[in-house]
C-alpha cells in the first residue's frame, strides 16, 4: 500500500511533481524527562462538569 497520509503536516497542496513529502523528524528537541518541568492542573470548564488532568509543558515524543 502507499504511504499514509496522516503524517502529511502543514502541506495541503503542491503543484511540484517532484515535490517529497518530508516524513523524518530527525530534528525534533527533546528534553531528559528529569529536566523538564511540567504543569498539571484539573480542569471543569466547558466540559459539562466533568473534570480532566491537564499537563502543559512537555516536550517530546507523546507515545
């Protein structure tokens, strides 16, 4: 099959035939997890009462 294209960020159409799509995040920053410092909050608004933990801060890879 062809490559997927969810991973097609911030490009919504090219007319260059020979255009590539760049799928390497080779230079993403990424930070030890014992230096970064993260934020985490419960929050209630606009969520139909229902309460959600929020972490803000965080730099890297989510998976």
């Amino acid at each position: 099959m062809g490559k997927s294209k969810k991973n097609r960020v911030n490009v919504v159409y090219s007319t260059n035939p020979n255009f590539d799509f760049d799928d390497h995040y080779d230079n993403e920053l990424t930070i030890p997890f014992t230096d970064q410092k993260l934020y985490v909050s419960i929050d209630r608004k606009n969520r139909g009462g229902k309460s959600v933990t929020l972490v803000e801060g965080f730099i890297g890879n989510d998976g």
